[in-house]
C-alpha cells in the first residue's frame, strides 16, 4: 500500500523549485511594489507612490513606448512570414527536411550569438552597408545602430529573423490538420492557389494565428537581448530605445538600485503581459462560438 | 516550371535565414592580412588563429566550461524533477493533487522578467549571487516541464502498471521501471529544451553574475563585444564557439526539437 506522504516526495523537489524560485519572488514582487525598498534592503510601505512617480517619469513613457512599438511593429511579420514559409515546405519535396531544418537554426541560436551576428552584419562598415553601396543604391552607410529609429527597427528585424522558423514549424502542424477534401472541393469549383489560400487555408488557422499573435506579441513586448545587444548595453543614443525589462533591469540592479520602483515597473509588466493573454483567449473563444 | 520557382524562393530563405551565420563563420577563419569588410564568403588566408586568439582575450574555455556546467545541472534537474512530479500528478492519488498542480499551472503564468529583480532578492538572501548556483535554481524544474511530463505519463496506458501493482511493485518502482522507460520520448524533449534554454540565457546570468571567472558563454561574449569591438574576427570566432554545440545537437535530434515546439515546450 502507498503510504500517504510518497506522492509529496515526488512532488517535492518540484513543488520547492517552482515555489522558491517563481510564485514566492512574484508575491514579494507584488508587496515591494508598494515600497521604497533599495538594494541595500529596508523598506517602508508608500502606497501609491511608486506609481504616481511613474506617471511623471519620462522614461517610463519612453520605456512603454519602445516595448508597445516593438510589439505592434513585430506581431504582422511574424504572423504572416512564418505562415508562408510553412506553405513553402509543406510540400513533401526532395530535400524539404535540409530546408526545414536550415530554416529553424536562427531559433536555436541564442540571444546573444543573434545580436552579435547582426551587429556585425549592420555595421557601418558591415557587410548590408557594403552591399549596398556596391549595388548603388547608397553613397553613405546607414546608420542602422546608431540611429535611434533605425536601431530600434534593426532590434525588430532581428527578433522577426529569430522567430521564423519557430513559427513556421507551429504552422507546419496546424496545415497538417486542415481537412484536404476542403481543398479539393474548392479545385473543383475552378478556384485558383491565392483564392484557395484565402477561402480555405486562412480560416482553418485562424485560431493557429491568433495564437501566433498572442506569443509573438507577448514575447515582443518582453524584449531585451536584442536592442541590449544591437546598442553594446546603452539602450540606444542617449537610452531612447531602452525597452521596459531593460528599464526594469537597469532600475533595480546594481548598488543603487530602486528595488520598489523596480517591482512597480515589473508589476506594470505583469498586468500588461497578462492583459495581452487574455485578449488573445477572447479572441479565440469567439471564433468558436461563431 | 513550378517546382523550379519553389526551389528558388526556399533557396531565397536558405540565403536569409543561414546566410549571416556563414558570414560569421567565414569572418572568424579570415586571416590578419585580410580585409574582414570586403563581401567575399570565402577566406583567402583560412586561419583557426582567431580562435586561438579569442581565448587569449578572455577566457573563452572557462566561460564555455561554466555554461556547459549550468546545462547539463538543469537538464539532469529537470529530467529527474519534472519526472518525478509529472508522475504523481498523473498517477498517485492522494489528497491535494488538484492543489499541487495548481501552483505548477500558476508558475507557467509568471514571466521570467517579471521576477527578475525580487529573484535577485532571494539570491541574495540564501547568498548565491554570483555564483553557477544561483544561474542554475531558477530555472532547475520548469513548472511547464512538469506539466509536459504530467501529459506523457496520462497518455500512457494504465493496465501495465495496474498489473504491477498487483505484483507488489511500489510507487517508486513503477515510476523507475515501467513508466520512465515508456515516457522517454518526452523526456527527451525536456531535456533539449532544458539544454537550450539554459546554454542560451542572458538576461539571469547578466544579473546575477558579476566576477568574470563565473561568466557563462552568453555573458562572455557580451563583454567580449564590449572590450574587443575593433577586432570582429575574435567576435566572431566566439559567436562560432557558442553556437555551433547547439547546431550539431540540433542537426543530430532535429525531429525531437520539431516535436518540443509542437507540445509546447518553448515558453511562450
């Protein structure tokens, strides 16, 4: 007979990790939130101080500007690329697995390695900028990382480049289950690949893309490590790209670090990231019902 | 006519989505005397002498040692853990299972950055930070690993393992001896994933670590870039030293990675 505290041993080194290392920290999160909490420790409750300085703090603003920019900017290219790549590969051709595979590399690739990569690639002395003056079509290099638009938009061609194959393959396996009959029978009424795109693969996916959307939107507005990298750490000239984690990070580390404000702005993240989840949920469950 | 057009646009997204890492491949094997600006793909004086130079830099071997440390922990960690727990959500019963799964299901729902700095705290608190310790905890028995795990073990079939209990077998030597074993397809999926996340992290170790002898590869190559700039051959042959582990384990269980994206084992 199982004695009634063997399933707590299994559990426990789980239950410890998870509890320990995630749900306690967003619990004190949420307290130190309302708190002047510093890095040396302390902290007294303040209400809803943090919160109103936040409202007054122009980097705060930027900070949401930069991170809700990337998000609208990186969801349409992310949702659409990926679906069309995955139409590309579908088909069982020869070789198809070797593309397959090429195409998914970016993903495993980490952060760091990406950004570096790119950085070099867009350079102005880099290899973009020389095969465009080679082709003509500029005189002077772009500035791509040291504009602070052109920065933020090379981060976000980074993340869309990163995240293709990941979609793809997502994709690769909601096309599996579109019904083939459909299709067919829409050949048999004379229609045309672009019409059969648009009346029968689209719909069959929608919920496939709409949860494209919701992770590529929530993984978007979480950015970090490319426009971290893309800058060498600044943020951008003078900060202007530096995106809400990277405002989290630079506000609450280091020996004069602002743990209270920090933890607001991490709770402001929280209810952001969460309302994002939600929406996408909503959408869903309103295709279903129709 | 048609096959031939497909051909050319995969060739084109080959060309993009492989391409800079040749470029980056082919500028860490060009020699001293050769112009890294000039767009030519092949080196015309290939050299591993970058790379020889790169760990003269910084010391590339410690931080690859310090990473490949921080993997192979999280991936034993969460293969054993997210088992273990897996297996009596799926298959105990007892009181409280609903409960216990909860807090799993919630830890799915916090975001890594959320926690950033309050998980700084708790390090600080059992005097971890900058240490491999405090890289590895986090992260030691992902909530979504469990949950993963929890499915394997609910879609096998329960009669081999009614008929060991009959035989006398207890929890444990179920767990071991009959469901692992029929479960290791999943686990495998854990455990790439694990390996990835963890060989890939920046954000954690770049907040947590701060002595450069405990610098993983990732945090490496950052301040690598932040010192060396001026010379991208060594950039570039410590981009290769990171990544090209994870291809070759990439290339070798590519199938398995295509199935962790479709259970869902990258976070979202």
């Amino acid at each position: 007979m199982t004695r009634w505290y063997t399933p707590w041993l299994f559990l426990l080194p789980g239950l410890a990790v998870v509890v320990t290392f995630s749900l306690a920290p967003f619990v004190n999160m949420i307290v130190l939130a309302f708190t002047d909490a510093t890095a040396l420790g302390g902290g007294r409750f303040t209400g809803l101080a943090n919160f109103q300085r936040m409202l007054d703090d122009p980097k705060f603003w930027l900070a949401l500007r930069n991170s809700s920019l990337y998000l609208a900017c990186i969801v349409p290219p992310l949702v659409v690329l990926p679906l069309l790549i995955a139409l590309l590969v579908q088909k069982k051709l020869p070789g198809i697995t070797f593309f397959r595979t090429a195409f998914f590399t970016p993903v495993i690739a980490s952060a760091v390695v990406v950004g570096l990569i790119w950085t070099w690639l867009l350079d102005s002395q880099g290899l973009v900028n020389n095969v465009l003056r080679a082709l003509g079509w500029i005189s002077r290099p772009v500035p791509f990382l040291t504009d602070e638009w052109l920065l933020l938009f090379s981060a976000m061609l980074v993340t869309v480049w990163k995240g293709l194959g990941y979609y793809m393959i997502i994709y690769l396996a909601a096309l599996g289950n579109v019904p083939n009959d459909l299709h067919e029978a829409a050949q048999v009424d004379g229609a045309g690949p672009i019409r059969r795109f648009f009346a029968v693969t689209v719909p069959a996916l929608r919920p496939t893309m709409v949860l494209v959307a919701a992770l590529s939107a929530v993984n978007g507005f979480r950015v970090f490590s490319e426009i971290y990298l893309l800058s060498g750490g600044s943020g951008g000239p003078g900060g202007a790209n530096t995106s809400l984690v990277m405002l989290i990070q630079q506000t609450g580390t280091g020996l004069t670090g602002n743990v209270g404000y920090a933890s607001a702005l991490s709770l402001v993240l929280f209810v952001i990231t969460l309302g994002l989840l939600l929406v996408t949920l909503r959408l869903n469950r309103r295709e279903e019902a129709l | 006519m048609k096959r031939v057009a497909r051909y050319a646009l995969l060739l084109l997204v080959l060309a993009i989505t492989i391409g800079p890492f040749l470029w980056q491949l082919s500028t860490s094997l060009k020699g001293a005397g050769e112009d890294v600006y000039a767009p030519d793909f092949v080196p015309s004086q290939p050299t591993f002498a970058n790379y020889a130079g790169v760990a003269e830099a910084v010391p590339v071997w410690t931080f690859a040692l310090n990473s490949l440390l921080v993997a192979v922990v999280n991936v034993v960690a969460n293969c054993v853990g997210a088992s273990m727990a897996g297996y009596a959500l799926a298959r105990l019963e007892f009181r409280g299972r609903r409960l216990a799964a909860l807090v799993f299901a919630s830890g799915i729902l916090v975001p890594f950055e959320v926690i950033l700095i309050s998980l700084f705290l708790v390090m600080r608190s059992f005097g971890l930070t900058d240490t491999l310790a405090a890289v590895v905890l986090p992260g030691a028995i992902g909530a979504l690993n469990v949950l993963l795990m929890r499915n394997a073990f609910l879609a096998l079939q329960r009669e081999v393992e009614e008929a060991a209990v009959i035989d006398g077998a207890n929890a444990w030597q179920r767990f071991w001896r009959i469901a692992v074993p029929s479960a290791r397809g999943t686990i495998l999926v854990v455990a790439l994933f694990s390996f990835m996340f963890s060989w890939d992290d920046f954000l954690w170790p770049l907040v947590v670590l701060s002595d450069p002898d405990n610098y993983t590869l990732t945090i490496g190559l950052a301040y690598l870039q932040g010192t060396f700039f001026q010379n991208q051959r060594l950039v570039a042959a410590g981009t290769i030293i990171a990544v090209a582990p994870l291809i070759v384990l990439f290339i070798s269980l590519q199938k398995h990675f295509f199935r962790g994206v479709g259970e869902g084992a990258i976070k979202g």
